[in-house]
C-alpha cells in the first residue's frame, strides 16, 4: 500500500476523484491530517520559541560525554 497527498483546485474535481476511488480499490485515509500535523507542530515550535527554545535544558554536551565516557570499562589490554 502506498500513501499519496493530492492536491485538487476545485471542488468539482475532488468530487470527481472521489467517485473514482472505489473504481481504483483507494479509499481517503484523512482529508485534514497533513493541516492539522502542519499547524499542531507550528503551535509547539512557538511555544518552544517563546519559553527560549532547548538549547540550555541540555546542559554542557562536553560535560555530558565526560560522565558517559566514565561508565566504560578498560578494554583487556589496555591500560588505563
């Protein structure tokens, strides 16, 4: 199965496509979903914006990869 975003000038021509969908064993999965995924991301990244975006919730990455690189074991062999 495979998925396809048509768009459609008139509202004659949609009616028209719709009635040769069952002819074509297609069917409409969600007219507003592609809107709705479009404006509810919209809405977050502002909200993210307005808050001062993520770049500080995550702290120092180099502090970050000095406490993960702590957790790993010498390899045999190797010295410390």
């Amino acid at each position: 199965m495979e998925k396809i975003l048509i768009e459609v000038d008139t509202p004659e021509d949609k009616e028209l496509l719709l009635a040769l969908l069952p002819r074509l064993n297609s069917r409409v999965v969600d007219q507003q979903s592609v809107q709705q995924k479009n404006a509810a991301f919209i809405d977050a990244a502002r909200r993210i914006a307005a808050h001062g975006g993520v770049g500080d919730s995550f702290g120092d990455p180099a502090e970050w990869q000095r406490e993960i690189r702590s957790w790993d074991r010498v390899l045999d062999g190797r010295e410390e």
